[in-house]
C-alpha cells in the first residue's frame, strides 16, 4: 500500500530531505493549475518538478531537474514564470503557495508550512 500511495506524489521526502519551495500559478479555465515543487536533498541540492494539475486532478509533469543551489532554483522558477506569461498572459506565474505535507498511508498526521 505504501508504495502504490508514493507512486501519485510528485515529490516524495526521504528521511532528512526538506521542502525548499512550492509555487502555484492562478487557476487558468480550461487548463487547471500551474505548480513548481522543491525539496532540499540531503547532499544539499535541490530537486524540482514543473508540473500541471489539471481540473480533473490529473498531474503531467513537465519538467524535473535538480538545481545545485537556492540561487540555482530561483533561475528554474523565473524560466518557469517568463514562460507562462509568454504563453497566457503577464498575470501568470507562479506565486509561493501554502502546503500540507502527510505521511504515507497516514492522512490523519498533517504537517502545513506557508
């Protein structure tokens, strides 16, 4: 069971990893949300996922990497955001999002960050 829930998430947390950012662009109709997900590896890298949320709640990943430092994924998130205001419009781009964070198999236990 374990595995099967890890297989849908995006991003998965090892042990000592940590998020370094979420981001979320404003709902486009017809299309869903735009979202960038960070973690902090443990050899202090930083591993991304540029990915879209569809309205049904399908998620496409676009895009992974790994940025070698805060500096570097900040150059990934501005990449990220010229292009969805070349695609849609200047109101676009990816804005710091709130998140919750639940263990696998556990959605009793929640951890939120803003």
């Amino acid at each position: 069971m374990k595995d099967k829930l890890k297989v849908q998430a995006v991003l998965n947390l090892e042990e000592g990893e940590s998020i370094s950012g979420m981001w979320i662009t404003p709902h486009i109709p017809g299309t869903g949300f735009y979202k960038l997900s960070a973690k902090c590896k443990t050899n202090g890298e930083h591993e991304w996922a540029h990915y879209l949320q569809q309205e049904n709640g399908n998620k496409k990943v676009l895009f992974r990497g790994t940025a070698k430092s805060v500096e570097e994924l900040l150059v990934v998130l501005d990449i990220a955001n010229k292009n969805l205001k070349r695609l849609f419009n200047e109101q676009i781009e990816l804005q710091k999002a709130s998140y919750s964070i639940y263990p696998v198999g556990d959605h009793k236990k929640e951890t939120k960050w803003n």
